[in-house]
C-alpha cells in the first residue's frame, strides 16, 4: 500500500514541476529571440544586474590582482551613486553587485544600502537582493556594518548575499593574500556573520575562491570548509586582465601548470561546487583553453568603476562614458555602446572569461543555452537548481 502511495506522490510532484516549468521554459525561448536580436542590432534592454566598484582601496595584497596597487583615484561621491540607482534606466534591476576594492573601506556603505532600501519603493521596485564582495579582514568593521544593512534591507524585502574570500585554509590563505593572520581573521568574520545568519533569514553567506597555483592543491578542503559551515561556494580560476584586476603583468607568474591543470579537472569532475552549469562550464575552458559561454555584458549588465567610468564588460577595460559627464541613460544608448556592444564575446578577455557571476545574468538573458539543460536536468532538477540559484528573480 506504501509503495502504491509513495509512486502516486512521485508522479503528482512530476505533474506539478512540469507544471511550472512550463512558463519559463516559454520565457526562455521568447528570450533566446530577443537576444539575438539584440546582439545583432547593437541595442539593449534594460539592465537587470549591475557591478558598482565603490572604491578600488584595498587593504589586501592578493597574488593575482593589481587593483589594490592602482594610484589613487577620485571616488564617485555617494550622491553620485544614489543618482544612477534612481535613475528609470534601472527600474528592472533585479540584482545589485556592490564591489571593490573593499567595499566595507567606504564609511558611507551603510548609508548607500539605506538608499537602495528606500529606492525599493520607487525606481528599484523590482530588486530583490544586493551582493557584497569582501576580503573579510575588517572583522570589527564588517560584522556590525552587515547587521546593520541587513536589517534595513530586510524591512524592505530585499536578500543581502555577503561573499567573502577563501582562497586556502589556513596559511595559504594568509600566502594568497598576502596580509599575515589573514586566515585568522576571515575565520572570525565568518563566526560573526554564522551568528548573524542565525537570527536574520534575509542574509546569505558565502565564498569565493580564485584558483591560483598556490591553493590548487587545497580545493577540495575549502569546499570541505564550506560545507561544513553551510556556506555557497563559488570557485573559479583567476583571470587576467588590464582592465577589472589590472593583473596583466602576472600572467607568466600565475601560470598554470599541466598538474595544475589535471587537479583542477578532478575537482571539478567530481565536486565543484553545486551549480552544474559553471562546473562544465569550467571542465570545457580547462581542456580547450577557451571559454564558450553565453554572454549579455551590455545588453541586461553594466559596470560602474569606482570613478564614474562606466564598462559594458568589466574585464574588457573599454568605457564608454562618464557619469561626471553624462547620466546612465545617455551613456547607454551611446553610440560607443552600441558598437560596443556587437564586439562583445569577440574580445581576446571573452576567451579565457571565467567569471561565474556573469552567467547568472546571462542565462536566462540568452535563454537558449539555460534551455537546454531542461531536457538534461529534468523538470525537477531544472527547477530546484533554478531556485538555488536565485534565476528566478530573472524570470
């Protein structure tokens, strides 16, 4: 009688994700013809995720970044910020990226975050979460600042994700960055937001881990660290660029090796972290030495630099206007976007791209590729990973 029960329960959850699935898959494609439209005319929609460097200070020293190493530059004031989120361009912004630099160095984040709940009300009435990248090091700053955002934007119902670097356990970390007793303080930053996490269901907790030869040989312990500790991981190898890192000069320096190489791919062959997509993803770049990823940098994304610039692609280094200059709007129907945007995924950067980021923006922009892992998946476990994900807000 059980078996009878369990297989009539099997079935009825069948029906109903096929159900649901239905709606995006039709989504997806509809989608899929908008895109490349899009890519061939030059034109875009409206952006629905955005980066915004706040600062390029950093207190790390990081092995396979130059950010930290820039001259000092003049910041975009924070007025200047709360005007471009309130500009109507961003009215479909689903997601906001805040980064860095650090960004918890910027004394007036909470302010802005303040902002960004009172703007839910008006222009970002369709966000639903706001991302915070962090080096964790600045315990007695972060901790008490994300309790703090964390409230204000829980009461306007928005998710706060805190990402924070782990690129080792222990003394690699501490190598990695470059900053003696680094572990020791991310370990304490982590503790703190655990505690927070407990009593505030609106904040997400995660790692990001960049893939240099010195830590090769530990990903299989940092992903052991955050399952342990209950947190998302996002791993991925380390990219060079002129232009978001400013790391050009290291690329002979971090170098992969062919041990390297064949440990990443054990790693992601058989862990890799809970998103299937990026996992293969990443599998294909590390035997062919090319990405092949859709992309819709300039089409539903931008990138802010902490100056004002702002980037189509934060990798490609080419801006194409000012906000000092110009506003949001004007800047991206420009013809420099427009052109811009027909070259994007043709950049030498587009080739070896492995930010994982920018395939949750582009998934379910581009719709095709995101519609093909239905058939793979199944109605089930497209939904479930769609909703782990965090893509329906996207849809």
């Amino acid at each position: 009688m059980s078996t009878a029960v369990d297989s009539g329960q099997d079935a009825g959850r069948r029906l109903r994700a096929a159900r649901d699935v239905a709606p995006i898959a039709l989504k997806l494609a509809g989608n899929a013809v908008r895109y490349r439209y899009l890519r061939r005319s030059g034109r875009a929609a409206r952006p629905q995720a955005a980066s915004i460097e706040i600062t390029q200070r950093c207190i790390a020293r990081c092995t396979m970044c130059g950010i930290w190493s820039a001259p000092p530059a003049p910041e975009l004031r924070l007025e200047g910020w709360v005007e471009l989120l309130a500009h109507p361009l961003l009215a479909d912004l689903r997601e906001l990226d805040v980064t860095g630099g650090e960004p918890f160095l910027r004394e007036d984040l909470p302010e802005l975050m303040s902002h960004v709940a009172r703007l839910t009300r008006s222009n970002l009435g369709r966000l639903r979460s706001v991302a915070i990248t962090t080096n964790a090091l600045l315990t007695g700053i972060v901790v008490p600042r994300v309790e703090q955002i964390t409230a204000e934007l829980g009461r306007s119902g928005l998710d706060l994700v805190v990402v924070c670097a782990l690129d080792g356990v222990g003394d690699v970390h501490d190598t990695v960055r470059n900053v003696p007793g680094a572990w020791s303080r991310l370990e304490q930053t982590l503790e703190g937001l655990r505690s927070l996490r407990a009593r505030y269901d609106n904040l997400i907790v995660g790692l990001k881990t960049t893939i240099v030869p010195a830590n090769v040989s530990q990903l299989d312990l940092i992903a052991e660290y955050a399952e342990a500790n209950g947190h998302f991981t996002i791993v991925s190898p380390f990219i060079v660029t002129a232009g978001r890192y400013r790391n050009a000069d290291l690329a002979d320096t971090l170098a992969f090796g062919e041990d390297d190489v064949a440990a990443m791919l054990r790693f992601y062959r058989t862990r890799g972290g809970g998103w299937d997509y990026h996992r293969e993803a990443m599998i294909a770049y590390l035997e062919t030495g090319r990405t092949r990823r859709p992309c819709s940098c300039g089409l539903n994304y931008l990138f802010v630099r902490s100056t004002g610039r702002v980037l189509l692609c934060p990798l490609s280094g080419i801006d194409v206007g000012d906000l000092k200059d110009g506003s949001i709007g004007d800047i991206w129907t420009s013809r420099a976007s427009r052109r811009l945007r027909r070259g994007i995924g043709h950049f030498p950067e587009c080739g070896r791209c492995t930010e994982p980021g920018l395939e949750r923006y582009a998934l379910p922009f581009e719709g095709r590729a995101y519609l093909s892992l239905l058939p793979r998946l199944g109605p089930e476990r497209f939904l479930a990973a769609h909703r782990h994900m965090g893509l329906d807000k996207y849809l």
